[in-house]
C-alpha cells in the first residue's frame, strides 16, 4: 500500500507537468484518507488559485492555515524555517494565503501574512520580499501572477 505522502509527491508532480485534473485527484485521495493533510489541502489551493478560483482558494489556504496554528497547539513558534523539510507544508499554506488575499484586494491582511512569513523564515526562501516590493510598489496582483507565471516557464 502507497503512502500518503508517495501519493501526495505525486500530486504535485502532476500538477507542475500540468495535469490539473489528476493532481486534483491525488490531493483528494489523501484527504478522503487523513482531512487534516495539510500540504493535501495546499495543493487543492493551488489549483484553485491558479485557475482564479480566489474565493475557493481562499476557503482552502485558510483551512491549511488553521490546520497549521492547530499543527502548533495554537500558537505559532518563532521560527518556521523552510530548510527544515517538515516545515514547507506551513510555508506553502501561509504563502498561498497570502498570494489569494493580495488577489482578493485584501492588501492588507496579505501584508501582514507575509510580514510574519519574514519573522517565521528569515532567509525568506520562497521570495517573500519580492511579493512584498510588488505590492508596495503598486504592482497588481494580476500583473505579478502573470511574471510568476513566465518566470516558471
């Protein structure tokens, strides 16, 4: 039998060679299996995200959030750093949160998503300050999603 996490690698897989139905898919199968996945539930989000789906993201980046802050007993430490493996499913759900908020026209509550992101994660692997130089700067969340989206290709 698969681990949970064989099938869930193999969402995100899926889902970055573009096979969206099918990563959908896997991250449902290990949710059916264990509702508190939270990297499970990040990668739902994504997708959600991606397609501009921001209300559906939104529901599913908070519901990883939450399932974070309840991962940590309610309280979030002081360091959540992304060179620790077991962190990045934290990470992933704070910054996709952030990412949905911006699209939201939340500018607010994004910034300060990602300004405690900064605190959490201080070598700000995933290019927090990007994001946050972005949106002072006026660039819109479209404009920003669409360099995202080149920047990857």
């Amino acid at each position: 039998m698969r681990k949970l996490w064989e099938i869930l690698y193999d969402g995100w897989e899926l889902l970055n060679d573009g096979y969206i139905p099918e990563a959908k898919k896997k991250f449902k199968e290990v949710l059916k299996k264990d509702p508190k996945y939270i990297d499970a539930t990040n990668g739902l989000g994504c997708i959600a995200l991606e397609q501009g789906k921001l209300t559906e993201a939104e529901k599913l980046y908070k519901k990883a959030y939450r399932l974070t802050i309840e991962e940590f007993e309610g309280k979030l430490p002081k360091k959540i750093e992304w060179g620790e493996l077991l962190n990045r499913p934290y990470l992933r759900a704070m910054h996709g949160l952030g990412l949905t908020l911006w699209g939201l026209d939340k500018k607010d509550e994004a910034l300060e998503i990602f300004g405690m992101m900064l605190k959490l994660n201080p070598k700000d692997n995933q290019g927090i300050r990007f994001i946050i130089s972005a949106m002072k700067a006026g660039e819109t969340w479209e404009e920003f999603m669409e360099e995202e989206k080149k920047s990857m290709n």
